[in-house]
C-alpha cells in the first residue's frame, strides 16, 4: 500500500524536483568542502549556511501550501510551529552546551544561572538528549496543531476569522516567549551553541552535513506532500477548499480532512525550524513576529500556491532576493515584499509555477489545481 | 394510529415541521411521507420553502419544531451533514454544485460510495470494480467523451447532470433533487425525467421541479407547497385541478 502511495506521488514533475534538491544537498557541500577557492564553482563557507537557510524557509512555505493551496486554511500564524521546532532544537544545543558556558555551569544554561535560576525548569528536562528532543520536534508543533485544529475547525470558524486567530495565535506565542519567566531565555532567546550531536556547530563539516540534512527533509516534506495531494484524500481536500459544505453533503467530515492537514503541514514546519537553528545560530521570539507568518504566505503566493514546486521556488528565490536587497538598501526591504505581493496577486495570481505550466499546458488542459483568486475565494455555493 | 406505527416502513417522514428565519415563518407546520422506492414531486411558487425542506432533512438547517425521521427510525434533527448523507440520503442542489476545478472523473470519485474517512481516502486505490462503477454512470449521464475535462468548463445542463451522476456513485437510498431540469433542453428533460424514473424503482426520490411537463413526464405523486406548508396533494391532474393551487401557483 505504502509503494502504491509513494509510486502514485511520484510524477514526473514531483520526481524531478526530489532529484534536484538531493542533488544540490550533496553538491553543495561538496563543491564547499573539496573545491579550491580558486575553483569558480567553490562554494564560499559563509554560503552554506546561508543556502541551507533558504531550503528550511522553502520546507515551511511547502508546509503552508498544503494547508493553504490545497485545503483553503490561509493560517497567518505558520512561523509558530517552525519557531517551535525551532526552539526544541535550541532546547537541546542549549544543554549541550554544558559546563561550557560562560557562568560554567554543568546543568543550567548561562541565561538561568543569569536569572538565578536555582534548578533546570522540569519541562527542559530530556532535551540533554538529542533523540527526545527531535521528537518534541515533532511532537510539539503537532500537539499545538491538533489542539487548535479541533476546536476551530470543529466549530467551523472559517476565512478571515480563521486567519486572524492564527495570527493571534503567533502573537500570543510571542508575548509568552517575551517573558523571561516562561524560562526560555525572554528576549534574547537561545544562542551560543557550541556543539550538535558531539560536533563542532561551526565547523565547516558540520555545516555541510546541516545543509544536506536540510536537503534531504525537504525533498522528503516533498514526497509526503505529493503521495497526500495525489491521494483520494487530496481530491477531498481540494474540494473542501472550492466547495466545503458540498463536500459535507457528500458525507465527508470536513474538520477531520482539515485537521490531517493542519497537523501534517504543522509537523512540516517544525522541523523545518529544527533545521533552521542550528544553521543560523540562534532561536529567539521575534521569530512568533506575525509579519514572519505574513512572509511565508507571501513566498508561497510568489512561487504558485495549490502546487507543490511553486512554495520551494518562491521560498528560495524570495529569501535570495531578501539576502541581495537587505544587503543593498536595507530600510526598504519591506516595501519591496509588498510590491511584490501586489505585483503578483496582480498580474500573477497563480505566482511562477502556476502561470509557467499555465502557458505549458494551455493546449492540453489537465486537472492541475486552479491556484486563482489568492484573495477572493469563491463564494460557496450550496443551497 | 399511533406515530410510531404510521413512521414504521416510510423511508422520509416529516411531521409537523416548522422552522422560521427572523420572524419569517418559511415552514409551517409541513408534513411529508415519502415510502420506499417511491417518487414524490414537490410543486409550488418561489419561497414555498422547498429548498428549505431539503436543508432540513440534510441537516443543514435545524428545525424549530416537528419530527424527522429517515428509514422510520433514525431522527435526522440530531445528526450533522456528514453523517446524514453516510445514512444514504444524497442530494442534487438547487444551484448544480460540483467541485469545479477537478475533472468530471475526479468528482464521481469522490462522490462514489467509499469510506469517507481521512485514512481511508488516504489509501484509497480505484478497484476494477470502482472503475467500471464510475464508466458505468458516466455512460449513464452521457459523460463519457468528457470525463477528462474539469467540471467547470461543462454547461450548466451538463453540471446538472454531473451532479446527477454524483448522486449514482453515492448509492443513496434517498435521493432529494432539486430543481434538476433549469438550464436543460427539452430534449435533455425528457431524458431526465427517464432516468430518474428508473432510478425511482428501486429508490425514493423527492424531486422539486417548477417544470409542468417535466413534471408529468414523472408521472409520480405530487405535493404543492405553498407558504411552508401542503396547499394539495394526489395525482398532478388532482392537484393542478385543486382551486387553492390555481389560485396561489398555476394562476400566477
Ligand atoms: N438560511 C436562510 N436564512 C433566511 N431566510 C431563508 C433561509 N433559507 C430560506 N430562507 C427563506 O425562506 C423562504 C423559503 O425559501 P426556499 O426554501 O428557498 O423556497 P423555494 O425553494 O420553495 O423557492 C424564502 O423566503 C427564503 O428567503
Ligand atoms: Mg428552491
């Protein structure tokens, strides 16, 4: 069942792009590692982390288009859940640090010993091993995910309402991380890392391994997506997207078909977050800012929502264009993401993918998913 | 006779179903019996509330007051849409409803009678026999040379008939169709009205059509509503002969 599933997933396109990604995570590293400076194709160091950032930021706009794209939920409070994985990373490079820490203390990070903290929060126990802490990568964004998912997709709250208490989720999250009491660091977060799994964190090694680790979930977020949309279950969620209380009607259980999908997309971004931290170095709330979670929607509207290529290409290449125009005219960054959200929802309303194989195949139509309309969805349509 | 005796062996029952919106009274009072493998066609002006019963019986509007009861037995006032329509009560839609940007193939899938479950869909495959079910039904409706095409871009008439093709692949013991025959041909009408003729034996059907012809062409009991609730009911020639209903609905 599971090889009919992986083998359905697998077309041509979807393929392709899971080959692409492998490849740049071996290549990469390796052009970074064994390449001369001198060779043109030598990737700097200062590169690798910078890219491996992009392919996180690429698996959690993926992750909101599974939810968005294909089954109409625009959560404007994504960041959280990459944020959280985020933080379980940070949970366990914190402790790792160990008697290493300016304050040398063997058990509580400096920021405790700072706040005289007399014993390690029960909550941070655990986190000294590697293994439970990815599974609080995991099981913590899904957790929060399930949770919220019952509650609002069960009482139906939809649209915009549904998009602005995600965003107020985000928020609160935030405000909470802010504390210093939440014994999270407050402001300044977790940081100084040392090592991961025994490891150098900025040694050239182990960046390349964390760019190819981030390769690898990301065309495995891939593959997980793809065999979900190319499913039953993903012609049930796109109908629930077009026409949700027909889809009732016809004796499916939207909040459920709802719920899969939030919590999936959820686990999704908390890795991606798991992935990101130990390559940027650094976990802190700003990363609950609700303007993050208006970025991703905004690189996955660029790329093409409701395709699975499009919020890869849209995270990469906005965050590229992020990275070049930051470094250029940094005060004005925001008014170019909006620019360029305007331009596309304009004169791009299926982004790059969706106008691409839109001109590909306007010979030959076949059932691609009709990505329009990113800000009027269709008025339901059931009487 | 006690009302459980009269529910007993009725596949729809509706007994004194009221429901208001603002104020406004749009049932009042409404009973309706609908027998196995029996066809009922519902007449009446515009606001009457047939659609308004169908939302009733689908679980999309809760009444105020009255009994519902499918099968004789299950109180249909207490249970969601989905589990409503998973009892075996389908329903074409006053305003044909198909899932537009999937092709025509794509929604007899998810129409067809199949666990509905989030793991199920999942790992659903298409057997042989679901794939023969869904040529079947598409030779049916006459959808054959376009089960590749998305169901936006079919006529309304065809959407009519899509979504007539969906109600098949769900198997449902109770069909509800409203207003099938808008935006139909003559020609596609009196093809409808023999399919759902056919359907009908082994079925029960309530069908709500304005058209006089298609209507006869059913040849199957009819009730008019006006104002919420039953203004007549018998054979179309007893009920259009009945003064109240030239009156309130023919004489318009
Ligand atoms: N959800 C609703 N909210 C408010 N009014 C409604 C609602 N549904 C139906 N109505 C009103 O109830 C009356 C009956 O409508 P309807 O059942 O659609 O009539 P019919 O299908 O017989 O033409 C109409 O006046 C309509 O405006
Ligand atoms: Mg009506």
């Amino acid at each position: 069942m599971i090889t009919q599933m992986l083998f359905r997933a697998l077309d041509r396109k979807t393929a392709w792009v899971a080959l692409l990604i492998l490849i740049a995570a071996a290549a990469v590293p390796l052009a970074n590692l064994y390449l001369p400076a001198s060779n043109p194709l030598h990737v700097p160091d200062y590169a690798v982390p910078l890219f491996g950032k992009y392919l996180t930021y690429a698996m959690l706009a993926l992750a909101l288009d599974l939810v968005w794209g294909y089954c109409g939920i625009l959560s404007l409070g994504h960041g959280a859940f990459f944020a959280l994985g985020g933080y379980a990373m940070g949970m366990y490079l914190m402790r790792e640090i160990g008697p290493r820490g300016v304050y040398a203390n063997p058990i509580l990070p400096d920021f405790m010993v700072f706040l005289n903290y007399k014993a390690l929060p029960w909550y941070w126990n655990g986190f000294d091993n590697f293994w439970f802490a990815a599974l609080m990568v995991v099981l913590v964004p899904a957790a929060l995910a399930f949770a919220f998912g019952w509650f609002a997709f069960r009482s139906r709250v939809t649209g915009v309402y549904l998009s602005i208490i995600t965003q107020a989720l985000t928020y609160a999250l935030l405000l909470a991380f802010f504390r210093n009491d939440m014994g999270f660091g407050g402001n300044n977060g977790l940081t100084d890392f040392k090592d991961i799994l025994g490891a150098n964190i900025q040694a050239g090694t182990t960046r390349a391994a964390l760019f190819a680790a981030s390769g690898i979930a990301l065309a495995l977020a891939l593959l997980v997506c793809s065999m979900i949309v190319n499913s039953k279950l993903g012609k049930v969620m796109v109908a629930v997207r077009d026409a949700e209380s027909r889809t009732r009607f016809l004796g499916y259980r939207v909040e459920n078909v709802k719920l899969f999908a939030f919590v999936v997309s959820a686990v999704i971004a908390g890795i991606a977050g798991a992935l990101y931290v130990p390559q940027v170095g650094i976990i802190n709330p700003s990363e609950f800012e609700p303007a993050n979670s208006i970025e991703i929607v905004i690189w996955t509207a660029v790329g093409g929502r409701g395709t699975l290529i499009g919020p890869i290409i849209g995270g990469i290449l906005v965050n590229f264009g992020k990275s070049i125009f930051t470094g250029w005219l940094p005060d004005y960054w925001l008014f170019a993401l909006g620019g360029l959200f305007v331009f596309v929802t304009l004169f791009l309303p299926k982004g790059i993918v969706g106008t691409v194989t839109g001109l590909w195949v306007s010979t030959r139509r076949r059932p691609v998913v009709a990505a329009a309309e990113v800000l009027q969805p269709e008025p339901e349509a059931a009487e | 006779m006690s009302e459980a005796r009269e529910k007993l062996g009725t596949m729809l029952y509706l007994n004194g179903v009221s429901v208001s919106f603002d104020g406004f009274r749009a049932l009042n009072n409404l009973s309706i019996i609908v027998h196995p493998a029996e066809m009922l066609a519902i007449i009446g002006p515009n606001g009457a509330g047939k659609t308004t019963m169908m939302d009733i019986i689908t679980g999309k509007t809760r009444p105020d007051d009255g009994d519902v009861y499918f099968d004789g037995r299950t109180d249909l006032t207490k249970l969601d849409e989905a589990k409503i329509a998973n009892l075996g009560i389908g329903r074409k839609f006053q305003k044909p409803t198909v899932f537009e940007s999937q092709t025509v193939w794509d929604n007899l899938v998810l129409a067809l009678k199949k666990p509905r479950g989030v793991f199920a869909s999942l790992s659903y495959h298409a057997s042989g026999a679901d794939t023969a079910r869904i040529e079947e039904i598409l030779a049916t409706v006459r959808m054959t040379a376009r089960k590749h095409d998305l169901a936006a871009d079919l006529s309304h008439g065809q959407k009519q008939w899509l979504e007539i093709g969906m109600l098949l692949a769900q198997d449902p013991k109770l069909l509800l169709v409203d207003e099938p025959v808008a935006g139909m041909t003559d020609s596609e009408t009196v093809e409808t009205a023999k399919l759902l003729k056919e359907i009908a034996k082994t079925r029960s059907i309530v069908v709500v059509e304005h058209d006089m012809s298609f209507v006869r062409d059913l040849g199957s009991r009819v009730t008019c509503l006006a104002e919420g609730s039953v203004l007549a009911e018998g054979t179309l020639e007893q009920v259009s002969a009945n003064p109240m209903v030239i009156e309130r609905y023919l004489g318009r």
